[in-house]
C-alpha cells in the first residue's frame, strides 16, 4: 500500500498489483486509529473497500465520523 492522502484523518492508500489481485479492490481506506499504525496494516485492516479515491473521499466525509 502507497500513501495517497489524509482526509479529516483518515489515510487513504493505493493498493499494489499484488493487494489487488488478493483482496479485489483497489483504494485502502484506514481510520484515523489505524493511520497511525498503517505501516503494519495491509488492505485486510480497511475500513471500506473502494476501487476510485473521489468515491473513498466522499464516504469519508459523509459517513466516516
């Protein structure tokens, strides 16, 4: 998983090739608990599984309070 970003601290992240074909999605989204941590998270820690980061934003901001 790559760093994309921060929204109201909540970390999204690029899945690889390898994340992809194992989990079947493509957007990593961790909880602000789990940010801090997210060296020792993988796609199986995510909160919500997305496949295009304005969607995982938007979910962030309507629903991940």
């Amino acid at each position: 998983m790559r760093r994309i970003k921060k929204v109201n601290g909540w970390g999204i992240y690029q899945n690889n090739v390898r994340e992809v074909s194992k989990y079947g999605f493509g957007i990593t989204v961790l909880t602000p608990d789990d940010v801090e941590y997210s060296y020792m998270c993988s796609p199986a820690n995510s909160d919500m599984e997305f496949n295009d980061v304005k969607a995982a934003e938007h979910w962030i901001r309507n629903h991940g309070k």
